[in-house]
C-alpha cells in the first residue's frame, strides 16, 4: 500500500544513528560510537532505595496523571542548583520538566520554525538536533567550531543576513567535537547575537574533569536564552527526565507544545529522581563520574598521540563524553567504520554531523561507556584498521 | 522581549483543558471534568513488586539508554493480547511504543499532515487529538457521530471529496461522547473509507461493562489502520505508556520521528510494566475495575434520569470512562462551568470537542475518578446549578 506522508518525510531518512548503533551493538565489537554513560556510575542502589520510599508513601499520587510543567519540587531542585552553581536568577515556573533534553530539540523546534526558517547550527553539529529539527523543514546555516568557540565573524554574517530564529550550540563540551567555548568565545556570541534567540544545550556542563562550571550564555543574554539540561549523563538516562529553563514568554508556548505532544513526563520518575535527589550527594556523585571520564579521556588521548599515524588529529577535552578525530588525508570515516566492526571495533562517522557536506575524515569517539582495558584494547584494533 | 512564533502557534492558544483543570482541582470541588482512571484501580503494591524486582536483577540495564521502539518483551506481550482478545494478526514488529497514546496523536499527524491537509474526525472529537493534530494546521472536516456510529454517508461524502489524510475516530466508548460504534457502523466504516487510512484510537477497548471485547476496524481494514493503545486507563497514566500497532511501512517512519521527538520511552518503567503484566492477572484486575465504573455509570444516569429537568438528556456508555449530557434548551455549558464551580462541581463543557462551532449545550461528565458518594453529591449540586 503507499501511504502518502507529509513531505517533511522526504528528508528524513531512516535515522543514521539508530542504524550505527545497531551495528555497533554486535557481540565482540568494542563500541565507541555510542553516546551512554558508564553504567558503573549508575546509582542503582541509591535509585532503588528512592523508588522504594516513593512507591511506600505516595504510590498512588505518583502513578496518576500530573500537571505538563513537571513536579514542582524536582523544578524548584533544578532552579536552586542554578542559582547556586550558575549564579542564574532561575524561578522553576521558567523550567518544564521533558522526556530527556532531546524533547526539547523537538518541541523548540515546534514552536519556532515553520518551513523554511533559518537556523544556526555550529559546525561540526550535534545529530540529534539535526535530526529534530530537520522534521521542521528549516534551512540550516553553520558556523565553523575551533577550539575557541563558533567564530564570531561568520556568525555576525549568518545572524546579519539571514535573521535566524536561534542559534543552537553547546557551548560545554560540544558533541560531536569534544570543544568548550572560551570565556571571550561566550561574550562573543552574546555580542554579535544582537536580539537573536540562543538554544543554549547543556548536557555536558556538570562533567568537566576540573569541577569548575562554565560561565553560561544564558548568564550573558537572560531573556534571549533557551537552556537545556538532561539527568541522562549524570544520574541515569534510562528514567528520560531533562528539562528547559527559559523564559516565561517562551514557556507558555513550550508547555503548550509539551501538552499535545504527550501531556506530561513520566510522573512515577520525576518523583523518583527528586527523593533521589533530595537524598544523595550529587556532586559526590559527579567527583567520582568525572574523575573516571578524565581517566579514560587521559588513556584515549595518549593512545592517539602514540599508536597512531603522525597525520592523525584529535580535540582535547575539558570534560564531557566525546572527542573528535580526523583521519589521516586520504582516509574515509565511512570506510573506517566499517573496517572497524569487521576488527571488532566501532567509531561514529563525522560526515552527518556536517549539515551542508564535508567531515568526511572526522570521527566521534566516546570515552564514557567503556573500561580502561577497552579502551586499549579498542583503539589497539583501530590503529591496525588505520595503519 | 517579542519572540518569532512558528505560524502554527498562532492557532494554538494555551490549552483549554490545562485552564480548565486548574480551576476544576480547587479543594472542595467534586470534578466530574478531568480523565482520571479510578486511584483506587491502581495496584500500587504489585508495581512496587515489580519495580523493586526490577531494580534488583536489572536495575544497571533497565537505567542506561534504550532502543527507540521499546521494550521488546512488552511489545510481544501487546502483541500476544491483540491476537488472543481480537484476532488480530500482530507482530510485535508492528508495535512501537510512546508515552502514552497522546504521543501517538502527536507523531502520526507529525508524519502525515502537511499544512492545510485535510482531516476527518468524529463531530464531536476527542479535544487531545483536536490539540495535537492543529498544530500541524490541517484542515479538520466533521462527521457526525450518533448512538450507532459516525454518519457513514457523511464520511463517504468527505472521503470522496477531499481525500483526506486519515480518519480519527474511537469506536469504542469514545471520548468525550461515551458512545461505541455498532458492529454495522465498523463495517460502514470500513467500506466507505476506500483506501483512506483510519487511525482508531482504542484507550477504552478494554473497559466495556461487559466484559466483552469489539471488532476492531484494524480486523477489517488491517493494512491501512493505525491503532493506538494505552496503559494508562488499565494499568496507570503515571508511567506514560502507551503503543501505535501500524503496518511496517507507516511504523518505520513513526519510528524515525519518535526517535528525533525523544530517542525512546522511559526504559525502567516499561521493564516494571512489563514485569507486572507477566506476574500479575490482569483480566482479574479488569473485572474489578470495570465492574466499579459500571455501578458508579449507573448511578450517574439514574440520578441523570431522576433529578434533572426533562429537557436535559444523556448518552448511555457500554463502557469506558465518560458520559456526555446535553442541557436543556437555552442553557450554556459554559455558564453551568462557571456557575457549578461557584457551587463546588466540576463538569467538562463541550463546545471545544465541536471544532467547527456548536456543542454549546454539552457537557462531557466522567464516572470513573470519583466514588459514589461523591457522584451523587456532585450531581445534587449539579442538579440545583440547572434548576
């Protein structure tokens, strides 16, 4: 039978990522494609013993239907951490609580771009925004990411020209390439942005190796900045829980969206992850996440720089899940990628992370999910598909 | 600071029913306007169970990120049922799982509707789907729907002369109506559709007083139906979850726009639904629950049929969770709203489930949260806002 989909289908292909993975996810391949966090550093007990209480003393309230905004405690936890960490001015009736921040890709999308929009993204951009926001059918202008930040130059240009509806970036420890903005970088941005919204993403933030937080571009443009977070890389990914804080004007239209996209986030784990929350020391719990991602960074890094062909590159970062490398000229992710599942090894090809073509010796490498002896043990067989 | 809204947001004020619940959840008013299942129908203590089963054998891999069609062991179980309680030939490929079938509203109209493209939906229409469906801006043609079923020459009419994108209807004790379609209508139904797709929204399939499960439309048109489902009435809303059964063709795009809406559902609660419905009885749990809502539906017409003015008349559900009452003549629903609030009752009115105006008269009354107590001082109050 032939179904007749709306035509944003037509430039939506069968997700690159979900393929990949199912690739990567074969027995014996050692998998750095995948963007999971260690599981050793899952809470389960913790997690366990919160469920538990929540189940003992308000099950039934906590299995019913909820308010769209989200469970007020859980929203006045992530205000105050905020204010404490970030020095933001953050009220939890500017926060919605959603299905892990990729909900917000998509419901930020909604509400801002019709057919044809432009929007900013940096280049290298992260998929899942891509992704999300392609089903919005808008056109896509990059701006090139250096170890520095997005220049500033090319984006006063794209903002000048073409009026974007937001510039989306992940100023901490950017996915794909691994990158932090620097200081000047963030002041940069707010400057040459003007009255031009910021999709701030800020997934990594908690997980610099320094424990220092980063001065956030919502700090800088208050009214104009659209910050999100995620519970998936520090505390689990399986429960889904993210949130966007931004401000009441967008809000409204956001909880609109939330309401008919499926009336509200999973009430049992947002109460769940509160009395968890309310219960444990996170930042305890991040010292110890943090200390094994900088570790692993560390290895991965140095293996780089050793075991590989001189013409091979790779980002540094500060903190985070991902670095970025590139392949010696003349080399191909693609043809990398699937040499490496034929050696037991899975790297993530850059190319679709470039909107508009290119990346084609860039590869993503994750250092979260797997051990020491992985690591070596993978990027062992990595150096021989390479050399 | 003026923000530069997609043109769908035009059309979409904030929500109706989110205002509308607000007022209806003041302490001291007894709500007849909301969907809430029974709390006394959820089995807290068997989720516990299973929740803390889960926890401990598989807690590590029940928290880490997931596949995006869901839980495979769940989707066999949806899959088992739907051929032994219908005789429908389903396969757990076909099913994916979504936060609750509201998702489901949000991503077949996210892959199927262009902007202006024509809709059909049963007059009146659920109000989530309605909500749902316009921020995709279709354009929603009515049919209208009687004792037996929805009109089968006025769907023929405009099946054939705009060919719409699909149909929307809930054959079963639809919402906010109350009504089920006769086994002549099903077949009306799918005869007249043509090769129109019909998406059947089926929440309520498994609460009939009665005990006895209807012929889906799927059976009948099984290639060109959509069916949803959910375990929110059954189970509980908290978790979020629900299904769409769809032909392999319309599912791998509902996949790819599910993956870009949130990756996947929340893993840990679909392994703890699933490890319920695997440890539990849930046709034993049913019959309780359903035989509740029956004696409370009872009660409600009875006291409908006894203690209002004559002019005032009633629909009379074979299941489900809603009934629909229409005013007597020159009487406002939205005045009785306001006027029943003031009095301590809540009732939903109707005229948001009329998309092309009308339904000033109806009011949408639900027998499945409150106990018979309440039900019957909520209609005395009711009775006296009338009179």
């Amino acid at each position: 039978m032939d179904y007749r989909f709306a035509a944003r289908m037509q430039s939506a292909p069968p997700s690159f990522l979900g393929r990949l993975f199912a690739v990567s996810n074969r027995p014996g391949v050692i998998s750095f494609a995948g963007g999971l966090p260690s599981a050793d550093c899952i809470d389960v007990r913790g997690l366990a013993a919160a469920a538990a209480s929540v189940f003992a003393e308000e099950g039934r309230v906590a299995l019913q239907y909820s308010t769209t905004d989200g469970y007020l405690p859980l929203r006045e936890y992530i205000a105050e951490r905020y204010r404490k960490r970030l020095g933001l001015d953050a009220d939890p009736s500017e926060i919605q609580i959603v299905n892990g921040s990729q909900q917000c890709l998509d419901l930020v999308a909604k509400i801002f771009l019709d057919r044809g929009d432009p929007v900013v993204m940096e280049r290298p951009g992260y998929l899942g925004a891509i992704e999300a926001f392609s089903l919005y059918e808008p056109v896509f202008h990059e701006v090139p990411l250096d170890e520095h930040g997005p220049d500033p130059d090319a984006l006063a240009r794209v903002v000048r020209e073409f009026e974007p509806k937001f510039f989306y970036g992940i100023p901490n420890s950017q996915n794909p390439s691994g990158r932090t903005y620097s200081p000047e970088s963030r002041a940069a941005v707010a400057e040459v942005l003007g009255e031009t919204l910021m999709y701030e993403d800020d997934a990594f933030g908690e997980l610099f190796f320094d424990g220092r937080p980063r001065v956030p571009i919502k700090r800088l443009l208050p009214d104009q900045t659209l910050l999100s977070g995620s519970f998936s890389k520090i505390v689990a990914p399986g429960m889904r829980i993210g949130w966007l804080y931004a401000p009441s004007g967008v809000l409204a239209r956001f909880n609109t969206a939330k309401q008919a996209a499926d009336l509200h986030s999973n009430f049992l784990c947002q109460k769940v992850l509160h009395r968890y929350l309310a219960t444990s020391d996170l930042d305890e719990h991040l010292r110890r996440v943090t200390a094994r991602y900088h570790r692993n960074c560390r290895i991965m890094c140095d293996l780089l720089d050793d075991r590989f062909p001189p013409g091979m590159t790779h980002t540094v970062p500060e903190g985070g899940m991902f670095l970025m490398a590139t392949l010696p000229p003349g080399m191909d992710s693609m043809e990398v990628f699937e040499a490496g599942v034929r050696e037991g090894v899975a790297v993530l090809p850059g190319h679709p992370f470039y909107v508009s073509g290119g990346g084609e010796r860039a590869i993503r490498l994750n250092f979260s999910a797997s051990s020491e002896e992985e690591i070596k043990e993978g990027l062992g067989r990595l150096s021989r598909v390479i050399r």
